[in-house]
C-alpha cells in the first residue's frame, strides 16, 4: 500500500510538469453505492438508466458518455449522458394515487468543484451532491467494487426532496446519499492507463483541497 501511494503521488508530480492538456472521455463507469435510509423516508428508488450491478448493497453503474479532464490542473468534467434514476415518495395512502416521482438524470461531476449534478424531471440541471475524495488513494478513487467517494445533499437539492416528499425540513441537509468510485477512460488511452492517470490525478486534487483547509 505504501508503494501504491508513493507510486501515485509521483504520477502525479509528473503530470504537474507536464504541458497541460485537456483529454477528451470516450467511456469507462462510475458505480454509486446507495447508503441513505431511503426506506425508512418512504422513498423507493427506481433504476431507469444504468446498471444494477449489486442489490446487497444497492449499487448502480453509469456509464461514462463524455466530458473532459485536464490532468495536469485536474479542471473537468465527467459526463453520464442518459443515465437516469427515480424516486418515488409513498406520502401516506394504501394505494398508489397519491405517490410522488422524481427523476434525476443525465449525470455530471465537476471536478473543479466536486459536485455531482443532475437534472431533475427535465426541468434542468441541479447541483445534487458534493463529493469528498478527502482520505483516498487512487486506488480507492477508481475500485468500481468498493465505492469510497463519499456523496452528501447539498442544500439546494435535499430542500428540493423535503418539499417534494412531504419529510421534515432538514432532515436530508448534510446527510450521506452514497458512496462513488469513478474509472473514465480518455481518448487514445488503454483502459488500464486511464485508471492509473485519473486515480493519480484525483489524489492530487484531493491533497490539494485538504491543503487549501
């Protein structure tokens, strides 16, 4: 463990010599790892576009559709073009008539600010979740089989589902919706080559950001 950390800390020393140069994503996944008590709110989820890859624990695949990454100042974005999830709040009857659905698609991660967000029931885009790659390696950061990411509400997006859901305001503010890994493949890259760039990348970043505290 302590080679791979040394390892992916000189990677990313190289990078920052290195001309900068934004790599254009043609594929790759990122898995999402439900953690938040969504049962126990009334709320059920719903897997619309994607894939289920596990449903002990609840964890859904995206695909990566796009996007762009500068691996030398760690500035992009990861897109996940027609990925899509609902969630569907009981608000109280037998039947289902009163139920109300929410549909959170098209997936997009800003690295610069790392936010997740997605737009909600066509009507636009909203920042949904900070991410924090604080603590992680690139190991960690990249292993789609054990998300580490952590995903918070950010308050515009859990006052957005109090309203929706009927649930008392707050109780989603700050609270864990899941946990992220993400593995993006550049253009012109091997698959194996982009896991290591990226996982480096991000673990700059990550040092960046616990510095700039």
């Amino acid at each position: 463990m302590k080679r791979l950390i040394i390892g992916a800390v000189a990677s990313f020393a190289c990078l920052i010599h290195a001309p900068a140069s934004a790599a254009l994503l043609v594929g790759g996944q990122t898995n999402v790892e439900v953690t938040a008590p969504l049962s126990a709110l009334g709320i059920t989820p719903g897997l619309l576009g994607g894939e289920l890859v596990s449903t002990d624990p609840l964890t859904l695949g995206f695909g990566v559709t796009g996007g762009e990454l500068d691996f030398t100042t760690l500035g992009g974005t990861i897109e996940h073009v027609g990925a899509s999830i609902s969630l569907t709040g009981d608000l109280g009857t037998a039947d289902e008539s009163d139920d109300v659905t929410v549909i959170l698609s098209d997936f997009l991660i800003d690295t610069n600010n790392a936010i997740l967000s997605g737009d909600v029931n066509g009507g636009g885009m909203v920042d949904l979740f900070s991410l924090n790659f604080a603590g992680l390696d690139a190991a960690a950061i990249t292993d789609l089989n054990n998300p580490q990411i952590a995903l918070t509400f950010l308050d515009g997006a859990s006052g957005l589902l109090e309203t929706v859901f009927q649930l008392d305001s707050g109780i989603l503010s700050g609270a864990q919706f899941g946990l992220a890994a993400t593995s993006p493949i550049p253009a012109e890259v091997s698959a194996p080559a982009s896991i290591g760039l990226l996982g480096a990348s991000l673990l700059g970043f990550g040092m960046y950001r616990r510095l700039k505290k």
